[in-house]
C-alpha cells in the first residue's frame, strides 16, 4: 500500500515502476498493488477504502 497527498493516481507511476523491478528481480508473487490517493494530514486514509482494499486482498491470499 502506498499513500500520496495527491488525487491523481499517475503520481504512483514511478514507486509502481521501482516495485515491479524489485519484485520482479527477487522473484516476489505480486498479489496487488494498492495506491491510495488523497492522503495528505495524520487520518486522512481513516477517510479512503485503503484499509478495506487491503484486508480483501489479505483475506483472499490463501
């Protein structure tokens, strides 16, 4: 999960970009990428679906 301050989510591009390389490059499975835009003062992602995104995806793992 990664979190920026701004609303448009192509700022992710090059953190997106850099994860890829590592996990590609340590042969990581990669389940999902979760970008959660908006997120700019302490609490702020109480206010996205971040958390519920993230636990789907945990709960659907195995």
């Amino acid at each position: 999960m990664v979190c920026a301050e701004e609303d448009d989510v192509n700022v992710f591009e090059g953190i997106v970009k850099i994860y890829k390389l590592i996990s590609d490059s340590q042969g990581w499975e990669n389940r999902e990428i979760l970008m959660i835009p908006s997120v700019n003062k302490i609490g702020d992602i109480n206010t996205t679906n971040g958390f519920e995104l993230a636990k789907n995806i945990g709960l659907n793992i195995l």
